[in-house]
C-alpha cells in the first residue's frame, strides 16, 4: 500500500512537471493525483489501519480527547471499522486545506479588485526604472518586507499581479516572479506571522516572536541577496512595458478618488488580516474574509449610481470571473495529495528515519536542512508537523526527544521550511498561487529559477551555522 500510494505521488508530480508537453492542465493533474490517493487508501484501509496503528493515534491524541469513542471509531475494548479512521482524517484535514483554499480566494478576489480600478498604478507610476537589475533588486526588496508584515502568499499573490503590469516579455515576467517567490519566502521566514511554518511554531511555543526575529532575519536576508547578486550579473538591458491601451472601456469610469480609495482600502485590508489574527487567535482567512466583505460593501456604494455595464466590471461579482480558478484546484489537488501521505504515516516515517540515521552535535542542522529540501517536494506545514510531534518543548535529556523553547533546532527548522521550498515552484504556497496566475511552466522553472534558490537556501543556511 504504501509504496503504491508514493507511485501515485511520483506519477502525479511528473504530469504536473510535465504540464506543457503532456497538453494536460496542472489543476486536473494535482486533482486526480489528490483523489487517487484517498481512493487507494479507502480501499487498502484495513491493511494499513492495524490494531496497533489505532493506539498510536490514541495516545498522540490523548491529551485532547478522553477517548476516541465520540469520535466513532475507538473505545476501550472495540475498534469500530476502519474506515472511520480514514473519515476522520479526511474531514480534519480537509479543515486545514480549507482555510487556506478560502483565504487565497478571498486574497485573490481583493487584488483584482483593485486591478479592476487600476490601483497598482499607484505604484507603478512611481517605479519609474526599466532597467532590470535596479528593478529586479527594487521589487524584491519590497517583496522581502511586505511578506514579513503580511504573509509571503499574500505578498506573492499582490506582487504577480503588480509585474504583469508592469512587464511585457513573458520569460521576464517569469524570471522577475521567481525571484519575488525567492524573497516573499525568505521574508516570510523570520517573521512570526509571514509564514504558515513560522506561525505553527510561534503559536505552538516552540520559539517566541522577538527570537525568532533576531535569530532568522540576517540568514533569510542572506538567502535573498545571494541569488540577487548571482542574478545581477545575467541580467542586461532593460524591460518593455506592455501595452494598457486596450483595457477594458469601464476603465474611464473610474476616477481618481475611487482609484485611490479602493487601493488604499484593499492594502489596509491585507495589513488588518495579521492584526485579525493576533487579536482575535481566530484563522487569517476569517481575517480576509472580512476585508473582502466591506471592499465589497464600499464597492457596491460607491458605484451605485453608474449603469449597469459600468458597475458590473468594478464590483466583487464581476471580478470573480477574472479569479483564476483553475488555481484553487490545483491547491486543492496537491493539499489532498500530500494530506493523504501524511495520514498513511509516510511524512513521520521519514522524520524518524532522520532522526535514527544521523547523530552528535551537527544533527540538528543535517535534518533541518534536508526537512528544507524535501519541503520543495512535499507541503512544508506537515514536515515541521511530524518534527513538532517528534520533540518536545523541554529539556534534552537521554531517551527524550526535547529541545526548549527558542533552541537553535527550532529557529533553524523556522528558516530552512520556510525557504526550501522555493527550489521547486510547487515546493510553496507563494509558488503555487504565482505558477497559477502568472502560468509559469514548472520545467522552466527548475532550469532557471532553482538553482538561485539553492544558493539563496544554501547560503542562508552557513549564515546561521556561522552565527552560532
């Protein structure tokens, strides 16, 4: 079963890889791939979900519940069919996809709300170079920071959105996205809500904020300016803006204070979502979801008095033919895929196979690093999960799995999750959305753009060692 469920995932991932040449749409891949695996693991459950199998997960769950008998398919003396282990699994991780499936809607929706009424003018009109290295190093700077206030999907999503505005070519457009995926990463890594990984161990208590902040910040910042440096001395000549003469005609409907409102309205609304989430602890995209309910709300006021025509092309309803649905699956697809790994225990195999293979001191840094790389294949969050699950927050001891709070092997997990997924395009959430929307083929990717995030990860990587 379980070598039958990796070839799926290997199969799934080279139609993927392979989108272009196979003429097979990502999205129905990644689906397919997502279904194929919960199908076989239904079918092979009872070979999988053994009496032991069962105990483990009690006892992993056991200062949450009492019993599993509530949950229908564990007592004392019974085990109910399996099944409603693989139902239970499901629906609980199909929670955390969720969350993030409407938080990139809601996200997706508000930039092109904005674009709808031209906001990113606002700031293209001021980036007045066309020269690409001054710009490349301009936009990722501003990418490195942003993500660190926001989080590096929303920065990616606001960023893929900015440079089609502002860039013609497609393999530019493509090679200035990678490098924004590169730096929303690495920006998203030390700050404790600019990545999902970051968050999960700030809010677990495995680091505190202000740490993480002075441990990660020069590594990350290092993992960004490396591949700039790299890049600085392959780019030549200048870019050529594409051609907005032939927007749409609602665009002359638009006048400046609707421009300015709805742009400056969308921007507090990404900037209220981290503010959201610390107040509240409830999910950011509850957060999103509110920003985009009084955009929509303003929106609707706003054009209230214009026709039909006019108001159809600014409002939320509108623009909601312009999401790239196509995206949404293909996050939908590759989430169940790697959920249906982690619930067959492949993802904690590994972890304990890393553990029980190295020893000494430099442990911790061989298994952070290799966590970071394998995050490019598969989702980081169940990789820094598994390694939460692993360790305890406390003190090592002989036969305990512990490291305290603010330990360099939770500081360096941090970093290397957080930026090991840019060496491959799906590797990442802000990888993912941007290869959605901006279509960037995935071998192209791995020639161009892989290698820079290598010696960016790499670079980062000595940084921290050298810190120590």
């Amino acid at each position: 079963m379980e070598i039958f469920l990796i070839i799926i995932f290997v199969i799934g991932y080279l139609a993927i890889a392979l989108e272009h040449p196979i003429k097979i749409d990502k999205a129905a891949s990644a689906l397919v791939m997502g279904g194929v695996i919960w199908g076989a693991l239904a079918l092979g459950i009872d070979e999988l979900v053994t009496k032991e199998f069962l105990t483990e997960f009690y006892e992993k769950f056991k200062t949450k519940f009492n019993s599993l008998k509530e949950l229908g398919f564990y007592s004392s003396d019974e085990y109910a069919k399996p099944i409603k282990f693989l139902k239970y699994e499901l629906s609980h991780h199909l929670v955390d996809i969720g969350e993030i499936l409407f938080f990139l809607l809601a996200a997706m929706t508000i930039v092109e709300l904005v674009d709808s009424h031209q906001g990113f003018s606002i700031i293209t009109d001021k980036i007045t170079t066309k020269r690409k290295v001054p710009l490349m190093w301009i936009l990722c700077v501003i990418s490195f920071f942003f993500s660190a206030v926001l989080d590096n999907l929303t920065t990616s999503i606001v960023m893929a959105a900015l440079i089609s505005k502002m860039i013609k070519d497609k393999k530019d457009l493509w090679m200035f996205a990678g490098m924004i995926i590169i730096s929303a990463n690495a920006g998203g890594a030390w700050s404790p809500m600019g990545d999902v990984t970051t968050i999960m161990l700030w809010v677990g208590g495995q680091v505190t904020a202000w740490n993480i902040i002075y441990s990660i910040f020069i590594p990350s910042l290092v993992c960004m300016i490396v591949p700039l440096i790299y890049i600085s001395f392959k780019l030549k000549g200048s870019i050529e803006n594409p051609d907005l003469s032939n927007l749409n005609s609602e665009i002359s409907s638009v006048n400046t204070y609707e421009r300015n409102l709805i742009f400056y309205m969308g921007v507090i609304g990404l900037l209220f979502v981290p503010i959201f989430k610390i107040t509240t602890g409830l999910p950011p995209y509850l957060g999103m979801l509110l920003s985009l309910g009084i955009l929509w709300v303003t929106t609707e006021i706003l054009h209230s008095d214009k026709n039909y025509e006019q108001r159809r092309h600014l409002s939320v309803i509108g623009v909601l033919k312009k999401v790239d649905t196509p995206t949404i699956f293909f996050f939908l697809g590759i989430l169940l895929a790697v959920a249906g790994l982690q619930s067959a225990g492949q993802l904690d195999i590994v972890a304990k196979y890393l553990e029980n293979t190295f020893s000494g001191e430099n442990k911790i840094y061989i298994i952070n690093v290799l966590i970071g790389l394998m995050s490019a294949l598969v989702d980081n969050v169940p990789l820094v999960a598994g390694a939460m699950g692993m360790y305890e927050i406390g003190p090592i001891q002989d036969g305990i799995l512990a490291y305290p709070q603010d330990h360099k092997f939770w500081q360096f997990l941090a970093y290397c999750a957080g930026t090991g997924g840019s060496v491959l395009i799906i590797g990442s959430a802000a990888g993912v959305a941007v290869m959605g929307i901006l279509k960037i083929d995935f071998m192209w990717y791995l020639k161009r753009i892989s290698f820079l995030a290598l010696i960016g990860y790499v670079a980062g990587a000595i940084t921290y060692i050298i810190m120590q």
